[in-house]
C-alpha cells in the first residue's frame, strides 16, 4: 500500500516537471506578445492551436523578460514598443564564448544605435546560449520561438548553425547568419543568409594569395581535425595550392585534447624546411604555435585566416610574435573608415576590448535587417512567414554597406551566400595593413 | 521469480506519461521548447536505463557509454541516409536504422566486452573511459560513402572516392551533415518501452540473477558454477545494444551530428542520470533523465547564472537522496516491497 502511494508521488512528481515546461495559463500572455503572431509550423501538421504557444514559457520568463547580460554590460532598455524580435544563439558560455560574446555585443551595438535614432523600425534582440552545441543550439532556437522571435540572426558557429538553420527553413522564419561560415549552413535553404564569406571560399582566396603573391614555395599545414572550420578550409586550401603550383612539404593536425604542444607538427615543418606555414584555425592555437616556434628559433613566414583576427589582443600574448603574420579578414579594427573607429570606440566603451570580426559582422546583419525592413516597408505586427518572404526578395536585390566588406558593398545570391571577398592584411607594428 | 507489480508500474507510469504529452501536443499547449526537448529526452531515458543495467544491475562501472551512442549514432544514420531512396516510408527507414544501430554497437560492445570485462571496478572504469575516447577519435577520422559501386570506407583522409552519384556520408570531424529527421516522439516512446521490457526480462530471469549474483559477490558466484564472463558479457553487450539504438533516435532529430557530442562528458552526463535516480531502480533513472534534460532549459530565463544554478541543484538533489532521513523513508518500502532491482549491498545484509 506504501508502496504505491510511493510511486504515485514519483509518479506526480514526473508529471509535474513535464508540464512545468508545458503548459501555463493563457492569461499570462503579456501585452506585447499578444501583438506579434505565431511563426508558422509547416513541419508539425497536427499542431492546430499554435497561438497558444505564445503563452508557455511566459510563466518563466514574467519575471525576467530580458536575458540577463554579462555583468559588464550596461542593461538595454525595456523592451521597445512595436519592435521586430530579433534572435539569435551562439556560445556565450563554454570553449567558443569569445565569438558568441562578441557576436552578439556588436549586434547589441547595433540595435541600441538603431532604437536611439529616428529609424522606423526598431529592434528587441534576444541571445540564447548554445555552448557551441547542436542540440543546445535548437534548444535555445526554441526557447526564441517561444520567445515570439520575427526573423533571425541564426547561430554564430557553424555546427551549431547547419542544425537551426534546418530548423528556421522549416519554420519559414528568415536567418542571416553573422559568422557560420561552413556551406552546409546554407546549402538547400532560401531563407538563411550568411554575412560572412563561407570556408571554402577562404581557403582558396589563401592559396590565390600566396600563389600570385610568391610568398612561399614550400608550404607547411598545420590544422585542427576535429573542427569543421579548420578542416573546411584546408581542404580547399590544398585543392588550390595544387592548382598554384605551390608545394605542401607537410600536413599535420592537432585536435582539442593536444591543442597545447606543436614541438611535433613545427619540427615536422622546419625539418623539411617550410618556408611558409599556414594556420587555418583560431587564434589561441595559432598564439601558441607562434610562441613554441619563436622559442625553437623556427621563423617561417606565417599565414591565417579569418579565426586569426583577435591575435593581437589575447591577453598574455606577445603581440610582437605575430608581427609579420599574414590573414585575411574581412574586417579591420584599425581602420581610417568613419563608422569603423566609431563602433570601435563604442565597443571599446561598453566592453573593455577591441571589437573582432565576429562583433562587426553582428553589427552588420543588424543593419542590414534595419535596411531590408525598411526598404520592404515591413511592420512588426507581420508573422514570420510574412517577413520570411519580404527578406528573401530584399536580401537578394539589395545592396549594403557595412563595416565589414569593401566600398562597392555587399550584395547575396539566391543561395544566401554574400558577395565578400576575403581581404589580406599583414600585422605591422602591432597593426593590420592591407596586403594590396 | 514472480514479476514484481513495481515493473508494472514502471510500464504504467511511461505509458501514462506519452499518453499526457501527446494530450498536450495535440491541443498545442507544448512549447516549442518542450516538443524540441521530447525525442532528446527519449534517447537519454534509453541512455540511462541501459546504462543502469550495467552498473546497476550488473555492478561494473562503465564510463564510455557515449561511445555506444556515438556508435549507433553514426551507423544507423548512415544506414537511414543510405536507404533514403531505397525505403520511402520513414518509419520503416527509422526502425531498420534503428536495428542496424543496435548491432554495431551490440558488436562494438562484445569486441571491448572481451577485455574489458576481464576487469574489475576501478580498472574496467578506466578501460571503458578509454574505449569511449577511441570511439570517438575514430569517428572524428572516418569518412564513408555510398554510391553505386558499393560502400567507401576510409581513415584520416577522405580516399573514398565516393562517385558522383553517390554521397559522402560520414565526413570525418564535420560528421554527418544534412540528415532528415525522422525521429518522431512515437518512436522514442517505442524504444522506451522495448528497452525496459529487454531491462526487466533480463533481470526476473535466470541470467539476471546470475548477474546480480555477479554484482553482490563474484567470487561466490563463480564458485557455485556461474559462468562471469559470459553473464557479465550478457548484461554488457545488451546494454551496448540499446545505447546504439538511442544513439540513433537521438542523432535523427538534429540535422547534423558530429563525434565530439558523443564525448566523455555525456557519459558522465548519463551516469548521473543513474546515479541519481538510483542504481538498478529502472524508474529512478527514467525520471532523472527527463528531470535533468528539462532542467538546463527550464532555467535558461536565468541566462549565465543557469549553469551555475544547475550543478547547485544537482548537488542538492544528490545530497537529498543520501540522507539518512529519505533513505530511511525509501527503505521502509523496499523492505516491504519486492524492489529486487535495489542493488544496495548493505541492505540486503540488514534484511537477511
């Protein structure tokens, strides 16, 4: 008899966690939200009653309605009136938090920028934390879509990236991606976009580059197996170097749990005398790499790719080992430009650091959503879908000048994919300076 | 051994439980977050009540079970991809998926089951934690195609030369992109059910009680004629089995998977769920899985403090379920009840 009186509890206990998450009162529904309607769900058939969604997770969120911030940041006004809800996730906590970080306080910028001014159309942005994860990634996309989220700024890396973007396509709501930059984030969907230009692309912009530019004549590799970017633009990297002519003398990998010690992989380079070694990775391994082969007097020209921007601030690195260092990147920190050195000095304002690619290619879609907006004379009252199409003729006609890209501006193709063309820069005196 | 009405109540409880969801999924009062959160939740239930079945039940610490999932998680996808044209219908692509996901790891269980279970406690502990490193090390390197001249299988460097016509399934450390999802909760629902009817067959019958002899005193098992090495493989390769197929529900609800998911950190993940819901207490763990998948997401309005309030809430949990108080309260019920899954040494002494 106890005994089933036992398991009755566990029993309620297991129903009642269950329907914590699932129902709660419509009564809940806050002013705002009733506003905006329901994205559409062509995937769930059954799912008749959709607009009571917009109440299930109010019962959590009545209390905090805006994501906490980092501590340093100063908290963004109330939710705006009348404001198309913008999402986006990406790792603020975890392994790649810098770029989830700076991703979305470049976006920040630009939306506090965009509420402040007279434009008509105004932003509520929202981030979710995805941990650089793909089940967490679609977690956190749902928790937006609770949320009420209009259009989408899809997920800044791009494991994470390739799986809510299945999931945006399906629900028709329109993604712009600031920094996925592998193509299976886009690839066989029309409404998700990219803001920066896509692995391959990288890798054989590098190879063109040291090809033309007789960098090098003898090439050392050293990439990173398990990720996705570091492998996608090596891949291409060698496809291209091939057609340049250029010879690969060594190829060698690392992976996350040996991303500490590159003795192996420079002796392998130096030994069969590398003139040119070409790190397509992040910049933490790339500063180490640097150090180990300063110390082992091993001094090869060097050549990054986008994930190296960033190096030059690392807190605890040397800046004066990555001088002569050779990437490409679509963004440049030091730059004359007008609107640059004022987001700069924005976000050196707001967050302590210099901004990196990722939170000018945040601030970016921002803008360019404010100008796609306007241009298709969209209202926040739209649902997704609405938007969803409205975007996909403005994103593929328009024209758009950013802080990343170059002075004719931005413009993308049917696939999503933005006409950016990797920039070379080398580091000068603890600056970038255009290669060309 | 008479079946204890506590599996029927365990039977009773998940039916109930799918029955309430699908009520609720119906009428549209699940968020998005919760109907994204139901097949995910299935497989880590699957997880963890096959891993009980290991340590639990059979009483060997395993450590690499995420290298089972991952197993199953690979293969049988690659099987549903493969088939794609071949079996239009996807639930029949997902249950032949399914199955194939539970052979290979069957297989991958018994090929590690032949040393490691040679091994005892803290050893075979760190040879399962190993064996779930290499798993995931050799997915991070494998690249497989299919097309029309067959299967490609290649190493560290993609020489498959998969055809034109075919497709590169497995892309080493970019894993599989592009999958379908065809996990539907239905089926999660399924698997559940048929993992605790394998679970409590296994267990009520005679290779469940010479596998439990195994846990409460192998030396005492073996010297009236118990042949450990082939219960002990029993227990392992079944739980290995329905691992991979939980690998493969879970990997068919996301449109990409790739091998560094499936690392040392889910295995603990898993373990907790067992651990908190009670070695051998099948019900324990079904109700820990769902509770510990749903909590990081029910306190994401917390934004950066959720992590933090997690593994606080966790050790609380922990710290709750080992006090002397609600231990007495739960062994007033065991020691009337017939809880035989309880595998707590101590008490059996006590009652005996």
């Amino acid at each position: 008899m106890k005994k089933k009186l036992l398991c009755a509890l566990l029993a309620l206990s297991m129903l009642f966690v269950l329907a914590a998450c699932g129902g709660a009162p419509a009564e809940n529904t806050d002013a705002s939200e009733t506003e905006t309607s329901t994205p559409a769900e062509p995937s769930t058939p059954d799912d008749t009653a959709a607009p009571d969604e917009q109440a299930e997770l109010s019962g959590e969120t009545e209390t905090n309605p805006e994501p906490a911030d980092t501590p340093n940041e100063p908290t963004p006004a109330a939710p705006v009136e009348g404001a198309f809800k913008l999402g986006g996730t990406g790792p603020l906590t975890g392994g790649a938090a810098i770029y989830g970080n700076a991703a979305k306080n470049g976006a920040q910028i630009a939306v506090d920028e965009i509420n402040a001014s007279d434009s008509a159309v105004k932003f509520d942005l929202r981030y979710e934390d995805d941990a650089h994860d793909a089940e967490k990634a679609v977690n956190a996309y749902n928790a937006l879509k609770d949320w009420g989220m209009q259009i989408s700024l899809g997920s800044v890396t791009s494991k994470p990236a390739e799986a809510t973007s299945a999931e945006s396509f399906a629900d028709n709501i329109f993604s712009l991606t600031p920094s996925a930059s592998s193509p299976a984030t886009i690839a066989g969907k029309d409404n998700v976009f990219q803001m920066c230009f896509s692995d391959p692309n990288q890798g054989t912009a590098s190879a063109e580059y040291i090809g033309t530019q007789n960098l090098g004549s003898k090439i050392a590799v050293i990439w990173k197996s398990d990720d996705v970017y570091s492998k996608g633009i090596r891949d291409t990297f060698l496809e291209e170097a091939d057609a340049q002519g250029l010879e690969v003398v060594s190829d060698q990998t690392f992976s996350d749990g040996n991303a500490t010690d590159f003795s192996v992989q420079l002796n392998d380079a130096k030994t069969k005398e590398a003139d040119l070694v070409f790190l397509p990775m992040y910049y933490e391994p790339a500063s180490l790499i640097l150090a180990q082969a300063s110390a082992m007097g091993y001094a090869p020209k060097w050549f990054g790719v986008d994930g190296m921007d960033g190096i030059l601030t690392m807190q605890g690195f040397d800046a004066s080992l990555a001088e002569g260092v050779m990437l490409l990147t679509p963004f440049n920190a030091d730059s004359s430009d007008e609107a640059t050195a004022k987001f700069v000095a924005e976000y050196e304002k707001r967050f302590g650091e210099k901004p990196n690619q990722f939170a000018a290619d945040g601030y970016d879609c921002v803008y360019a959503y404010c100008q796609a907006l306007t241009a298709a004379n969209a209202t926040p009252d739209m649902d997704a879908a609405t938007i969803n199409g409205l975007m996909k003729e403005q994103f593929t006609t328009m024209t758009f000048h950013g802080l990343t890209g170059t002075e004719s501006g931005l413009t993308w193709d049917e696939t999503g994919a933005v006409s950016k063309s990797p920039k070379g820069m080398v580091i000068t005196n603890g600056a970038y300076v255009g290669m060309d | 051994m008479k079946k204890s009405p506590f599996h029927f109540l365990t039977y009773i409880l998940v039916i109930g439980a799918y029955a309430a969801l699908q009520v609720l999924q119906a009428r549209g009062e699940l968020s998005a977050t919760m109907r994204g959160m139901l097949v995910p939740i299935c497989a880590y239930v699957v997880m963890a009540v096959s891993l009980n079945l290991t340590v639990g039940v059979l009483g060997e610490l395993s450590l690499g079970h995420a290298g089972f999932m991952s197993v199953g998680a690979f293969l049988g996808t690659s099987t549903a991809i493969a088939l794609q044209d071949a079996v239009p219908v996807p639930g029949v692509r997902l249950t032949i998926a399914l199955i194939v996901a539970a052979l290979f790891a069957a297989l991958a269980g018994f090929l590690i089951g032949i040393p490691v279970l040679r091994l005892n406690g803290d050893y075979l502990a760190i040879v399962t934690l190993a064996f779930g490193e290499i798993i995931k090390a050799v997915f991070n390197n494998l690249y497989l195609g299919v097309d029309s001249r067959g299967v490609h299988i290649s190493l560290l460097e993609d020489v498959t030369n998969t055809a034109k016509d075919g497709r590169l399934i497995i892309q080493g450390p970019m894993g599989i992109g592009g999958i379908q999802k065809i996990s539907t909760f239905t089926a999660g629902f399924i698997l559940i059910m048929i993992s605790l009817i394998v679970i409590f067959n296994l267990v009520g019958s005679r290779a469940g009680r010479a596998i439990m002899a195994i846990r409460d005193n192998h030396i005492a098992a073996q010297s009236v004629g118990v042949n450990i090495i082939k219960y002990k493989m029993m227990a392992f390769v079944t739980s290995a089995a329905l691992a991979g197929a939980a690998g493969a529900l879970f990997a068919m609800n996301y449109s990409t998977v790739v091998a560094n998911k499936f690392d040392f950190n889910t295995s603990i993940l898993i373990l907790v769920f067992v651990v908190l819901g009670g070695l051998g207490n099948m019900l324990g763990s079904i109700i820990a899985a769902a509770v510990l998948t749903i909590l990081p997401e029910a306190l994401r309005p917390i934004a950066e403090y959720r992590m933090l309030l997690y593994a606080v809430l966790l050790i609380l949990m922990m710290l709750t379920a080992n006090h002397p108080f609600v231990k007495g309260f739960f062994n007033r019920f065991r020691q009337t009840g017939q809880f035989q899954l309880q595998g707590d040494d101590e008490e059996k002494e006590a009652a005996a």
